[in-house]
C-alpha cells in the first residue's frame, strides 16, 4: 500500500514536470529536448515549490503511518501482549477481567494476579521484573486508557455478558493484537446492534443516567 | 454586517465551539496491587457503622464503590433509626471529604502554623504528658460524649494520669431533664420517651423533631401516634415562645411568653390533681405536690403566659380526657431561669396524670445523659483561666465556639502557659487557638463502638479505603499515655472490651456484630419501674419557688435573644458541610445565611424590614445579623439559630452567618442547664440591607391547589366517584381548579373529552411516587439525601439570592394565610407528568418520555434553550449557569452512576434512575418482575417518616396504586391536567 501510494505520487510529479517542461506536449521531450531543458530551467521556481511540496506530504505520510507503532495500540507500562496470553495461550478473557459477568465494569487485573503466573514463568524477564517492582513496591500501574466512552454513559458489561454478546463483537479481535488499538465507542455503534437486538432503546432505561 | 457575513460567522462560531466542547477524559486505568475479596469494581458494598453527628448515635450502612463510601444510608436493623437518616446524619460524608479537612497534625510556632508528623506528634504529646506530671488536674481531657469503651479507656487514662474524670462536653445537655429525673425518681438519666404510645403529646418546647435527645427516633414514633390512621391521629398540642419545626408540626402551636412554661404547668398539675382525683396518685407525692401548686392558676397563668384562657382550660380538660397523655418539657433552645422548674413539673404532671410513668422509659437511658453539667465544664473552664492546667486535650468539641465564655478560652489558650492538644479533623475556633491539632480517624474510618442508649452497643468499622495516614484517637490514647498497654492497639483494645462486657468472646458473634452494625436484642428491655425519691419534699420546693417572669418584657422595647439548635447545624459542627448550609432552613427557607428572626411588631419598634441588618447589643457581646420577619414568634423575642458565624472552620464556615452564643451571658440553672435566652439589651438598625438567600417564591399559595389540607372525616364524608379516576372534594368533574379530577398517568387517566394528546401505553412498569402531606414534618433529610446521591452542585449564597439553586427535591412551606402559624411541607420534586409541558417545548428532545413513564432529560441532547423550565408549573427544572465544583477531595463523593453536569444543561429529579436500572438488573437475573418496594429512591429511603413512597403505578396491587385509593389522594396543580405521577395525600388537619 505503502508502495503503490508513493509510486503513483512520484509518477504524477513527473507527469507534472514534464508536461510543464513540454509544454503540455509530451512527445516533444524526445523531438525537442534541447527546449525542454530550456523550459525546465524557466519554471525551476514553481517546478521546485510543487516537488517540494509533493515530497514532503509523503515524507509525512511515512512518517506517521508507516511506523509499526501506527498499527497498533499506545506502549504501555509493561510490554503486555494481548495476542500472546488471549491469543496463543488462549487464556478466558474472564481469567483476567473477572467481573464482567457481574458487574458494570469488566475489572483489571490486580498485580498479583499476574504474578499468579509470572512467578514461575519468565519470572525473570526485564518487564516480569517491571511488574515485581510495581508489586514490591505497592505501586498501581498505569495502564494507558485505549477504550473511550463518553462521560454520560454508563455501560453495563453484565448486561451485556448475560445477553450471551461476545467480547469480541464491540471490542475486535483482541487475541490477534498484541498493544490493543482500542477505539472510542460512539452512540450509533450502540444504537445500531440495540435495534438489530430489539434491545432496550430507552435513554435512561438503557445507558444514560 | 451582510446575510452572507452573518451565516459565515454564525457557522464559524458554533464549528469553534463544537470543536472546544470535548470532554477531557481519564487517560490512565489503574490497577490494584492486591485486590480486596470484597471489592468488585463497579459494584457498591455496603458497611455497617454508626452516625457520630450527634450523641443519639443512629445506624448507618456506608455504600462503598472503589474503595470510596458515596452515600450513607440508614441501617434498617438499628433500633435507633431503623434504616432512616436525618440531613446531618447524610452530610456525615462531607466531613470526611471535607476540603478543609487537616492530614497532618499541626504546630503552632512562632512563624505560624508547622506540619509534623504524626509520629512527632505521638512523642511530642507524650513529652508534654511526662513534663506535665501527674496529679492535682494538671492534665485535663475534654471530650465529645464518646461510647462506653473510649469511656472506659479516658477513665483509665485520668487514672494514669491521676488526674479528674474527663469532661464529656456536650453543648446541647439536658440538665434540668437529669435534675428532674434525679430529684424525683432517682434516675439522673435522659430516658426513652414512647412518643408512639401516647393519645395526647403535650410539648413545651421539646424540639425533638430537630436536635431534642434523638430526632430520627422521635420522628418515627411521633408519627406512629401523629399520622392518621383509619380516620384517627393523636393530638400534638404544642407551647413555646417561637414556633420551632417541632411547634411547626403540632396541630396547635400556642405561643407563650418566655420562660412562662414552669407557670403553665404548675396550674395545669394543679387542675388535674383537683379534677382529676380517680387517678392512682401516691399519698406521699399528692400531698406536697398539691402545696408545691397551691398558689398557681389557670387563669392567672393564661395571662402570665399570653395565651387564651379558654384555650388553656381546654387544653387542661383534653389532659384529663386523653387515654395516653404524655408531657415533653423544654428544650435546649427555650432554656430560661426556670429551666428546671418547667422540666420537673413537665415530669410531675406526667406522674399526676400516669402515676406508672408508663410511656417514659428508664431501660435504655441516653448516652447523653452522661454528658458533663455545664458547671462541670465552667470548672475545668476556669481552671484553665487560671492557668492550673498544664496540659489539656480536647477532643472533637468546640469550645470557643459553643460557650458564651469562648472569647476567654481563646485568650487563656493563646496567652497561657499551658499546652493544649485540640484532636480535631479541622483548624475550628478552638483548635486555632490550641497549641497541638491532632486529626485523627473519623467514625467511618476507624474500629469503636458507640451506644447512643447505654447497653445498646453500635459498632463502627472503617468503611473505606486508608486515605491518610492519621490514627485513631484510641491508638493515640493508648501509646501515648500507657506506656505498657495491655492490648496492642485500640482495635485489640475494643475487642477485649467488648468480650467482657458485652459477652463477645468468639469470633462468630463479632462478625455477626459487625455485619448487623452493633450487638441489638432482639425483645424490647422490660421497662424498668420507677419509684419517687425520699426527699421529695425539698425537690419540690424549687418548683413552688419557680417565679413568671417579670410581665414587662412585652411592652418594653428589651427583646429576649433565644438561641435556637439548628436542624442543619445541630451545635454547629455541621456548618462546614456545603449541602448543610445549602438546604435552607426548614421554616425560614433562608441558606447559608444567618438571619434574626422578629415579630412584625418587634420590627416597627425598631423600624426595620425584612433584609434590613439590625445589631444585637447584649451585656456580653454584639452581633450583626438580617432581619427575618414571622408571626410565628412572640413579639418580646428574637431568634438566632446557632451553629453558625465560625471564626475558623473551613471555607464553608468561616464568615458565614453570625454566632448568637456569644450573646448570651452564659449563666446556667441551679442543675447546670446552659440558659439560652438572654436579655438584649439594645437592639437596633445598621441602615444596611441585604439580600436575603432564601429560596421560596412566597410564604402563601394564593389559593391554588398545592399543599392541600383536609380535616379529618372531610374528604371520606364528601366520598369518591368510583374507580381510580375519582373527582377531588366530592363535585361533580369538571374543568375548574376545585373540580378537576385526578387523572393518573396511566390509559385509564386519559379522557377523549379532554385530551388532545394521544395516550402513552406504559412497557411494564409506569413509576410513580406518594407523598403523605400528613407524614411530612419538613426536615429535609430527603432534600440533602438527594443532593448526595445525584451529585448536585453546590451554587453558594450569591447564586442562591439570584435563584439559581440546584436542588432536584426541594420542600416548600406554605403558611396558612388566615393563621401563619400554621403551616404545611410540601417536598416538591420532578412530578414525571404524562401529559409533561416541559417534553412538548423542547426543540431538540431533550425531555423525552420514557417506556415507564419517566421524563427523562438527556443532558448530551440539551442545548440549554431553558423553555422547558418555563414551561414546568413545579419550577423542579435546574439549569447549571456554571461548572460546579467539587474542591479536592469533595469529588470522591460523587456517585459514578450518575452523570456530572456540566455548564449550560438542564437537570432534574429522575426518580433516581440508577437505582431503577439496578432493580432491573437484578429482576432480569433473576427472570422475574421488580417486586413492589423493592426500589427506594434517596428520597424515599431516607425519610425518618415515612412520608414517601415509590411504586408502579401500573400494577393494581402495588402499595402506590392501594394509596391512590385514598380519599387524600390529588395531584399538585392536577388540574393542569398535566397528569403527574406524584400523587400528594393531603395533610390532615384538626382543630384543638
């Protein structure tokens, strides 16, 4: 993708220059290459402005969404995978998240449950280390936020769990990422499944309060 | 400026401000470290602890979320309160997240205030403890009534320390009561008064609706003896020099001369003991009795008192005639020279007219009673005037501020040599003129045990999360001064206590304790029988003695300053809690401020107007403060409530209101009861005015159908058309105010020759609310219950003079206008009509009418046009004209269920949706319906009355649909024909 977007821009700007340099005639760049130089160097300023300009908007694109970091979530605290541990190991999502058949919220998982494991798995890899160090240390880490949800709504994970709808269905693919990218949930995301689901629909009923 | 300028701009300005209106959301989940078995994020878990606003001590259950208690409720299992809570009892969490609040103990020094830490503070304490030695009250302790254990370990201390019993400070004591009881029966104890067994409750000046022994309680059984009942309710006769809350309540309120209460009651024991000579009364009581009386009458003390002969005669003839009569003596706020003679006669009279003492019951006496006289306190005042005490440790009381002597105590503690230790979570007026302040926990943080009646055991547990570092006072105690303690800590301590005193000795029977908030019996105790004293004789001679006070005060231009304890204050430890100072006054409707309250005649006198500052001169102090005029106060009076006016004690207190205690001359009775009408001696206007922050409309309805009331046997007389639909006061329906009918907000209510609008049909549930007219006694527990649970904003006094206050659930209070003194509450909230104005103004659906009937307000939808407001006839629709703050750490408060306002939306009561929601949830669990009750908004839950009541109205069995039925049954400003789903019962008035 990355490739094809850069050819193309690249093929356009010389398509650009030479049909200034030809004067809209392109043939004449091989009957006429002498005035075509000539041509060139007459138009160097705007020639040179529109290269500029062409190549700095790839450069930008490059540089924001070529990055492997671009396709993935925010770096976290600890280099947690969820590919690895959902994914791989196919550990429940519940195993970690506990309440969410329970409660509103799905919960995180305290440190110690993580050195439930980890106390006898890599227990000495750098980042285990990380998380000894928040346990010794009686420290919460701070996961970055990724899932956003407007302040005036409250979600209700139970509801949800006990309607048999899947994790996956709002939040993706989990066990195939590794930094979750995670997504700010808008109101026709909700809508659209509550009708399909012939859900509650009420404002206050259903989300609001 | 062009059409084409004009709409480029408009589209400019409302992209810019579309594009600034986002929310700043948390960026960082944090996790535990360990997780608590208890704690599931998201979900409430519920601790039981004990109310320490007050000595009564009430139940409370704390609702936890995170680590963070959001709301207290009352705890149903506690015999005090049974499961309900006053307004102090719900702000209880304001001054555990009080901004103001201190987290490390501080030092006065030269420079000022030093933090220390707590560990300096602990070794500094003991070094003055050693350096003070030991003996000759050179260590003093002053404390807040405080449970038997604490009792039991400040005992133990003053022994350590070999020094005298400590001081338990309490401003407003019952010493005349004990000094009644003592000289009479022997008790010297506050006992429980069975309020709902009487027939005839006769008051003279009891406020025991508001601050008297214990509120919650006596709001209970009054109303078990006051409510009407198959067309029967006792009789509230009440007699005092201002109209109270308590006066407010009565089915008659006589206002009396000050200080004339001992003259009444002498010639009514008087009447009886002559008329009424069938009654068991002892020889050896009657015969001094009757010479104790013998010069009084019932005329010449109607004329003494001010109030109509006939009236007293009748009220003299209803004493005799009543089955159950029971008398309640004065009050902390009507204490004058006689004090102790009107609580003895109070007592005599309940002797002459039940010589078995039956509804006054010594078993379970009050904490309170233990309480230090006042002598006591003025001892240990003086020494410290003298400079005898060393070292001095107060704990939880505030005495500058609530002793009429606090400018000297705050000059001996300033300029004395002595070190004083002031435990106290606040820089109050005392502690900023101690030398050491030392928070410790407070009673939702910490292990103690508290028996507002004595042997009744409340068990406080720390119902959150450690959010500082300070210990308990018990911990402090024990280090500090044993310096071997038997058991480790308090907690340690507390246990051991509690396995030899109360019997728990395994663990099975503790966490039973705990869980059930405290060790209750399940049998009521045998009352205990009384007997009368031996030297009666002298006892009653006080009572011969008592003197009518002088008849000049009326006509002279001398005013009487009564001091009233304030529902919202109570001594004034709540006046830095913002909802407290918020929720106006319950009869003055006044917040934040302080106001004198005078009679119109008062007011010509001196020639001043409501709003008009006057200054209070007396012989100890001066006072500015608004006038507030009523004609529900004897003309010789001015009322002050106290509890305001701090010269330290937070942003919410200081320099707020004005201190009436300051001008009282601090006298006290021969028992020691603080007299709290004082003399002024000059009163007069400032010629400044203010504005004052009250927040009702007009004192009267203008005869619209509001508040109704009805007298007994009216409505049932007039009967119903048949069915739910019946017409109000027995006419034929109509369209007219006094004809409309009740139309609920269900099908059935809708008639095609009225309405326009199509019928809502209702998906299971349609939610509706009762309000027992006859049941409310204006308190405002429900109104800072709310302020609680919805996370309202504080506006403070200014927007409140501009009437922008932001109160969900208000109560109003309309004055009778052919008598003032008598006067309904009306709690006023959301009526959540069918037919609902303010849903068919809004021209964004942003009032939207939910499937259960609900008015919703979407605040994300509302875009702040305020015509719904308009439009509403209950003006219940509040518009946030700012962001309101929640200072640090105020905001942990906040329930997380519901949504905080933002500038420029409108809110209003939703019926407390959250709580609807989680009813659903658990019905749906369960695959069953919500069961009746099983939903109880703040409101409803917290009312000590029993006032409210929340249902579907849709199911015909549900006990709002049974109320429905009730003769009482209308709907405020129905005939709007708006079809609310507050149904009002009107309140029940009759004549005395």
């Amino acid at each position: 993708m990355e490739l094809l977007i850069t050819s193309l821009s690249l093929f356009t700007l010389l398509a650009i220059i030479i049909l200034i340099a030809t004067r809209g005639r392109p043939m004449r760049f091989f009957t006429a290459f002498g005035d075509t130089l000539m041509n060139l160097w007459t138009n160097r300023g705007p020639l040179f402005w529109t290269a500029l300009t062409v190549l700095l908007v790839l450069g930008f694109l490059f540089y924001f969404y070529t990055p492997p970091q671009s396709w993935v979530g925010k770096a976290q605290p600890i280099a947690f995978s969820h590919h690895l541990h959902s994914g791989v190991k196919n550990i429940q999502c519940e195993y970690c998240h506990p309440y969410v058949g329970r409660s509103i919220h799905p919960g995180l998982p305290p440190v110690e449950k993580c050195l439930h494991c980890h106390n006898y798995i890599i227990a000495n890899h750098w980042e285990i280390r990380k998380e000894h160090n928040y346990y010794d240390t009686n420290t919460p880490t701070p996961w970055r936020k990724v899932n956003y949800l407007a302040e005036h709504v409250v979600f209700n994970h139970q509801r949800h769990i006990k309607k048999q709808v899947q994790c996956v269905e709002c939040h993706g693919q989990i066990e195939k990422m590794d930094r979750i990218k995670g997504k700010h949930f808008y109101m026709g995301f909700c809508i659209k499944c509550h009708r399909e689901r012939n859900a509650n629909l009420d404002c206050w009923l259903a989300c609001h309060s | 400026m062009d059409r084409r300028a004009f709409l480029k701009t408009a589209g400019m300005g409302s992209i810019a401000f579309a594009a600034g209106c986002s929310a700043k959301p948390e960026k960082t989940l944090y996790s535990l470290v360990k997780a608590p078995d208890d704690m599931v994020t998201g979900k409430e878990a519920w601790y039981a602890g004990t109310c320490r606003e007050c000595p009564a001590g009430c139940g409370v259950l704390a609702k936890q979320r995170e680590g963070r208690v959001i709301k207290l409720e009352g705890n149903p299992l506690h015999p005090v309160n049974r499961g309900t809570l006053c307004m102090r009892g719900q702000a209880a969490l304001q001054a555990v997240y009080n901004p103001d609040r201190l987290l490390r103990p501080q030092l006065k020094t030269d420079e000022g205030w030093k933090e220390i830490s707590f560990t300096e503070a602990e070794q500094l304490l003991g070094r003055k403890a050693a350096a003070a030695g030991k003996g000759n009250g050179r260590t003093r302790l002053m404390s807040e009534v405080v449970g038997a254990p604490m009792q039991a370990l400040l005992t133990d201390l003053a022994y350590e320390w070999r020094t005298g019993d400590p001081v338990y400070f309490e401003p407003l004591s019952h010493e005349s009561l004990r000094a009644a009881h003592r000289n009479v029966l022997g008790e010297d104890a506050l006992p429980t008064y069975h309020l709902d067994q009487a027939d005839l409750l006769v008051s003279f000046g009891a406020d025991f609706l508001e601050t008297w022994l214990s509120p919650v309680e006596y709001a209970r059984r009054f109303k078990e003896m006051h409510a009407i009942d198959a067309g029967h309710k006792g009789i509230f006769v009440h007699l005092s020099p201002y109209q109270s809350l308590t006066a407010a309540n009565a089915d008659r309120w006589h206002c009396i001369r000050p200080d004339s209460e001992a003259t009444l009651l002498k010639a009514l024991i008087k009447y009886v003991l002559e008329k009424g000579d069938d009654r068991m009364l002892p020889g050896k009581l009657r015969k001094p009795l009757a010479e104790a009386v013998a010069d009084a009458d019932l005329d010449r003390a109607a004329a003494v008192a001010g109030i109509h002969p006939a009236a007293l005669a009748h009220l003299a003839d209803r004493l005799l005639t009543a089955e159950r009569p029971l008398i309640l003596g004065g009050g902390c706020g009507t204490a004058g020279a006689s004090s102790d003679a009107t609580e003895m006669a109070a007592l005599l009279l309940n002797l002459v007219l039940d010589p078995q003492l039956s509804r006054i019951d010594f078993s379970r006496p009050q904490n309170l009673g233990k309480a230090a006289s006042r002598t006591a306190v003025n001892a240990l005042v003086d020494d410290l005037v003298a400079g005898q005490i060393q070292l001095l440790l107060i704990h939880n009381c505030n005495p500058v501020h609530t002793l009429s002597r606090g400018a000297e105590i705050a000059r001996a503690l300033d300029e004395g040599e002595g070190f004083t230790v002031c435990f106290s979570n606040f820089m109050d007026d005392t502690a900023a003129h101690a030398d050491l302040v030392f928070p410790v926990q407070m009673a939702l943080e910490t292990w103690d045990a508290y028996d507002g009646k004595i042997g009744e055991l409340s068990l406080s547990q720390p119902a959150m999360g450690k959010r500082h570092a300070m210990p308990a006072f018990g911990d402090v105690i024990l280090k500090t001064a044993f310096r071997d303690p038997a058991a480790g800590d308090y907690q340690a301590w507390l246990l051991d206590w509690l396995g030899k005193q109360a019997g728990v000795n395994e663990m099975g029977t503790w966490i039973d304790a705990v869980q059930a908030g405290g060790l209750f019996r399940d049998a009521p105790p045998k009352p205990k029988s009384v007997s009368l004293q031996r030297g009666l004789s002298t006892a009653l001679e006080a009572l011969s003695e008592a003197k009518p006070p002088a008849a000049t005060a009326a006509d002279a231009d001398t005013l009487t300053l009564a001091t009233a304890p304030s529902i919202r204050f109570f001594d004034g430890r709540g006046a830095n809690r913002s909802w407290l100072c918020e929720v106006p006054d319950p009869l003055t409707k006044v917040a934040w401020q302080s106001p004198v309250t005078l009679h119109p005649e008062a007011m010509n006198r001196i020639g001043v107007a409501q709003g008009d500052v006057v200054r209070l001169h007396s012989e100890t102090a001066d006072l500015e403060a608004p006038v507030y005029a009523s004609e529900a106060i004897h003309p010789a009076m001015a009322l002050m409530t106290m509890g305001q006016g701090h010269s330290a004690y937070g942003r919410y207190a200081e320099g707020v209101g004005g201190n009436p205690i300051a001008l009282l001359t601090g006298d006290t009775s021969a028992s020691g009861q603080p007299l709290t009408l004082a003399p002024l001696k000059a009163i007069a206007a400032t010629g400044r005015r203010i504005k004052l922050a009250h927040t009702d409309g007009s004192r009267t309805q203008y005869g619209r159908k509001i508040a109704v009331s009805t007298t007994i046997g009216e409505d049932a007389a007039h009967g119903h058309a048949k069915g739910d639909g019946h017409a109000a006061g027995g006419h034929e329906a109509g369209l007219t105010m006094e004809t409309f009918p009740l139309t609920l907000p269900l099908p059935e209510g809708y008639d095609r020759k009225r309405d326009i609008y199509p019928v809502h049909e209702h998906e299971g549930y349609r939610w509706g609310m009762i309000v027992d007219l006859d049941r409310c006694i204006g308190c405002g527990a429900c109104a800072t219950a709310c302020y609680a649970e919805n996370n309202i904003g504080i506006v403070g006094e200014e927007r409140i003079i501009e009437g922008r206050e932001m109160a969900w659930l208000r109560i109003e209070r309309y004055l009778d206008p052919h008598d003032p003194s008598r006067i309904t509450f009306f709690p006023l909230m959301c009526q959540h009509c069918d037919n609902a104005p303010c849903e068919s103004v809004c021209p964004v659906y942003a009032p939207h009418h939910s499937k259960e009937g609900l008015n919703n307000q979407i605040y994300n939808r509302c875009i702040g046009t305020r015509f719904c407001a308009q439009n509403c006839p209950y003006k219940v629709r509040r518009f946030n004209w700012f962001e309101w703050q929640w200072p640090t750490p105020l905001e942990e408060q906040l329930n997380p269920n519901v949504t905080v306002r933002t500038k420029g939306v409108m809110e209003k009561c939703s019926f407390c949706i959250q709580r609807i929601k989680v009813a659903h949830g658990h019905a749906k669990d369960e695959d069953r319906r919500i069961h009746d009750g099983e939903i109880q908004p703040a409101c409803v839950q917290t009312c000590p009355t029993g006032a409210l009541v929340f249902g579907d109205l849709k199911d015909r069995q549900s006990r709002v649909r049974q109320m429905v039925k009730d003769p009482r049954a209308y709907q405020a400003m129905g005939y709007l024909n708006i079809k609310p789903a507050v149904i009002y019962l009107k309140k029940v008035l009759q004549e005395i």
